[in-house]
C-alpha cells in the first residue's frame, strides 16, 4: 500500500481520492461522513422546501405516515417530519457546542499541567479534575439542572462545566509524552522561545488527541442532550428536539408509534454515522 | 465530598430564585435562602454539611420533609436489585458470545457482531427502551407499560423489560471488550504453549483465554457502573420504577436540592467504590495489571 502512495502524487485528482478510500476504514468514513452531511444538509435546507412550519398545524392530528406526511402528524397535527429536522440545530447544534467549547478549555488546562512546574497547582487542578471525573456524566447534568433549571443553553453550560476535565486529563498525559520528544528538545536547542514551542510544537500534537477525542464524546453528548430533553431537562415539550418528541410520543405510544420510532431514528442516525467515522479513523490508526 | 459539594455550589444560579420561579418576590427568596442556610458563606455551610454527614445526617427533603438517608435506603433495593440483575444476565450472555467471536476471529462474523453492537451503543437507551415497550407492552401485552409493585412473583413482570433492555446494551458493550482482550490474549505466546502442551479444551478455555482476558472486562464493567447509573435514571423513569434514579429526578423536577446533593453524593462513592473493587477483581484474576 505504501509503494502506492508514491505514484500516488503524481496521479490524477480522481485516482487520489480513489487511494484515499482504498486505504484501511475508508469506506467507513466515507458512508459516515454521508449519513452526517445528509441530516446536516436536512436541518440546514428543510425550511425552505417543507410546507409547514414545525409548529404549524398540518392537518387532522394523529395520521399515519402517508404520501403526503412521510412521517405522520403528531398528537397536535405538525407534520412530524419537518419537525425531525427543525431538530436538528438544536440537537447537533447543541452537541457541538457542547463538546468543542469543553474541547478547547480541556486541551488548554492540560497542556498548561504538563508544563507546569507550580506542583500546588498541578495537585489542586488534577485533583478536581479527577473529581469530576468520578461523578457520572449524566448524574452530574441532571443534578446540576436542578440549580440552573431547564434549558438547552444550560445544558452546554453545564457540559461545558464538567467534559473539560475528561479532556483536560487526556490533555496532561499527552502534554507530558510530547514534551519528552526529541523535536521539543531541538527546538529548545534553536532558541525558540516558550510561547513558540508551546504553540507551534505542543499543542498540534497533543490537539490531535483531544481532537480524536472529541469525535466519539460527540456520540456521547448527542445522547446525553437528547437524554435530558427526554427527561424534560433540556428542551421543553412545545420545543422541536429529538429527546422531548419521544417523550411527547411516549403518551401516544399506543396508538400512534410515528410519533416516537422517527425523532429516534434521527438520534441512531446520526450517532451511527459518527460512529462509523470513529471507527473508520481508528482502524486507519492501526492499519487494518 | 468537597466536589459533589462545590460543584453545585459553583454552579451559577440560586436554588432558592430557581424554585419559586422567575417572578418571585425578593422578599419571598430571601427567606428560602435562609431557610436552606444559603445565606452563610460558602465554607461554613459546608463545614455545617459535613459535620451533619459524620452523625448520618444527609438533610431533610425541602418538599416533603423526608430524611435523604432514608430516601437512599428505601429506594435503593430496587434500583440494586435490577442492575445486578442485568449485570449478571450481560455477563452469562457476553462471555460465551465474545469468546467464540474473538476465538473464531472470521472476518465476517467480526463485521456483523461490530455493526449489531455498534448500533445498539450508538442508540439510546430510552428510544430502545420505546421500542421495547412498543413491541413487548403495546402489540404484544407481554409486560406492563410502567408501574411496579413490590410483592416477589409479581414484580419480576415489571421488571423484566428493564432488565432486558439493560442487558441487551450491556452485552453489546462487554462482549466487544471482551473480543479484543480474546484477541490480543490469542496472540500471546502462553497460548501457543497451551496448545502444544495439548491442554483439554474446557481448562484450555478457562485458564489460558478466558481469565486472562478477563482483566480488562472486569475493569471496564466497574468503570461503566457510572453510566449505568445514569442509564437507570432514564430507565427508572420510562418504567415509572421506584427507584433511586427517579427520586433524583423527582427530586431535581421539585429543586429538592438537599436530596439531589445527597443523591449526587450518594452515586459518587458508590462509583468510586466499585471501581476500586473492579481493579481489584482484575488484579486477582492478572496479576499483571499493576495495581
């Protein structure tokens, strides 16, 4: 494979991205960047094609899917399919913010551990963090709710509160690897100064990991911010939001299944194609 | 301690100002607040907690007046009694299935077990929940939608479905472990050693696939007793079982905040508890797994 690659760069454009994908977990990240873009592309297009509003009335509540509502009407008559996609800001939307504002603030903490020498700092700074890190996720979150009350911006508060301690601590372990390399010591031998190797040497290669990280907490976040908006938490009821359409559906659970498989369906999705993406990434790490 | 303590302490916004609601008057939420000693610096409340702590004193609830200790121990059995249970069926379901997978190791037995698992992980587990009670409760009537009653032969029918549910993803998650350690285990020269020294089949299993692989499944099933956690809530929930996770749900719904603290505190001991038990178990069965 290898060989290739050589001959590679000289071919066409076409023939490159034909490489790319024959390599180990290609097709894997490609069917999932596919799934994604599409309920990406479909949150982003959806008002200017559907013909209703998400809270708009449709037509007689509680019909099945038909032609004309591919995923039904809800208990109120919104067409549950534009409603699926009204979803989707404040579904991924919220997640990524959720995971790349703790993302960032994690990666700093933990290169500034790593390089630290102030060792009350150090101890205070992981002892917190192996604090948080003890409580579960979830748990915390809801707990936390209960002071902050219910919402969808509290929520990235409160993730970004608690997930930079997970990324801190990756952060740190990487921070103290890369700092014994020799590239750190040669460019502590060219005279470079502080700021520079921190931010040109450091930080890309302990960034990579979090980066790498960050993917499959993504997963996590998605189901975490669904699961709250499920518990009433997050989003509220009137709210378009995958977790708070199940709960709404829950009542009707008897009569009406649409109202509950789709918002579903639309978390699986896209959770399946991060995770797809993850697992492509990582089996091109190992090589198989 | 410290942390459970000061991370609702930190946590912007009043419990006093969330729970009688935006427009309450000023008056009204400065006596809440004294109320619940929130008018004391921070440091001597926590002093007055942990002190209260050492006697067995967890608070009261601010709804009913119920003391938290008693809460924690009258709905603990049941959330105990459901997640051992789903533990111990993932655990008889998922060491024959991630040891054959990681034995047999063909290529496209590997590709339908990761695809089937890896979905079920992806989802979660309220929608699969939903779809239980969709397939087992409403077309079916096998099980009851929600509801519990403590009597023995009579709640094994409300508990079932949660159990299932909680199994069925447990499974997913420990037989992948598992399959890799039987992997990597596979590859280990002691194996070949085994085979050669012609070792019969059930003891060559045991000793040399199956315990040392054991190690990391243990580790990562105590480790995972925090998300589980977090799954019984939701489950709890969904199937209106009296449990822990729904007090704390209940009790966050009502800004119930000595409950939800000592709740919070509750499941954090027990985490950490259980994953010190868990490395422990690992160092019994791999005396290699540094301790």
């Amino acid at each position: 494979m290898s060989n290739n690659r050589a001959f590679a760069t000289n071919s066409s454009r076409k023939d490159r991205i034909k490489e790319w994908v024959a390599r180990p977990g290609g097709s894997g990240i490609i069917v999932g960047i596919t799934m994604f873009a599409m309920i990406v592309l479909a949150g982003i297009i959806h008002p200017f094609v559907s013909k209703y509003g998400p809270d708009e009335f449709a037509g007689d509540s509680l019909q099945p899917p038909s032609f004309a509502h591919p995923m039904g009407l809800d208990q109120l008559g919104r067409d549950v399919m534009t409603r699926v996609f009204a979803a989707v800001p404040s579904d991924l939307g919220i997640a990524f913010l959720g995971v790349s504002i703790p993302l960032i603030t994690g990666t700093i903490i933990g290169i500034m551990l790593g390089i630290a020498q102030n060792k009350y700092f150090v101890t205070l700074v992981s002892s917190l963090i192996d604090g948080i890190n003890a409580f579960p996720l979830l748990i915390v979150a809801i707990a936390m709710v209960a002071f902050l009350g219910p919402g969808l911006f509290n929520v990235v508060i409160i993730l970004s509160l608690l997930s930079w301690a997970r990324y801190a601590r990756i952060a740190r372990t990487r921070a103290v690897v890369v700092l014994q390399q020799n590239y750190i010591e040669a460019a502590k031998l060219m005279g470079y100064s502080k700021k520079r190797i921190v931010t040109k040497h450091v930080t890309p290669n302990v960034s990579s990991e979090t980066l790498a990280y960050a993917l499959s907490d993504f997963i996590l976040v998605i189901i975490i911010v669904s699961g709250l908006s499920f518990l009433g938490f997050a989003a509220r009821p009137p709210a378009a939001e995958w977790g708070a359409m199940i709960a709404d559906g829950r009542t009707f659970i008897g009569q009406a299944w649409w109202l509950t498989i789709f918002p579903g369906v639309a978390i699986c999705w896209s959770a399946i194609s991060l995770s797809f993406i993850v697992e492509g990434l990582s089996r091109r790490d190992r090589g198989n | 301690m410290v942390i459970s303590f000061s991370l609702i302490r930190l946590t912007p916004g009043d419990p006093a100002s969330a729970r009688l609601g935006a427009g309450a008057e000023i008056e009204a939420v400065e006596q809440l607040r004294a109320q619940l000693g929130l008018n004391v610096d921070p440091f001597r409340q926590f002093i007055t907690y942990v002190s209260g702590l050492f006697q067995g004193d967890m608070g009261v609830s601010l709804v009913n007046d119920v003391d938290v200790f008693d809460t924690i121990q009258r709905t603990l059995p049941l959330t105990l009694t459901y997640i051992l249970l789903s533990v111990f069926f993932a655990f008889i379901l998922s060491v024959p299935i991630g040891t054959f997978i990681g034995w047999t190791n063909k290529a496209s037995i590997v590709y339908v077990f990761k695809s089937i698992t890896s979905i079920i992980i992806a989802t979660p587990n309220f929608f699969i929940a939903m779809i239980g009670i969709l397939i087992f409760s409403v077309q079916r009537s096998w099980a009851p939608v929600f509801g519990y009653v403590s009597e023995f032969p009579t709640n094994l029918k409300y508990l079932w479905l949660p159990v299932a549910i909680n199994t069925l993803i447990l499974v997913s998650i420990i037989s992948r472990v598992l399959h890799t350690s039987v992997v990597d285990t596979r590859n280990e020269e002691f194996v070949e050693t085994g085979i050669i020294r012609g070792v019969s089949r059930p003891r060559f299993f045991w000793f040399y696939i199956l315990k040392p692989s054991m190690a990391p499944t243990v580790v990562l099933i105590s480790y995972m007793m925090g998300t589980m956690l977090g799954a019984t809530v939701i489950l709890e929930t969904i199937f209106s079982l009296p449990g822990i996770g729904r007090e704390l749900v209940n009790a966050v719904m009502s800004s119930d905040y000595p409950m939800v603290q000592g709740i919070l505190m509750f499941f954090g001991v027990i985490t950490v508890f259980i994953s010190f038990i868990g490395d422990l178990i690992a160092y019994r069965l791999d005396r290699r797994v540094k301790l």
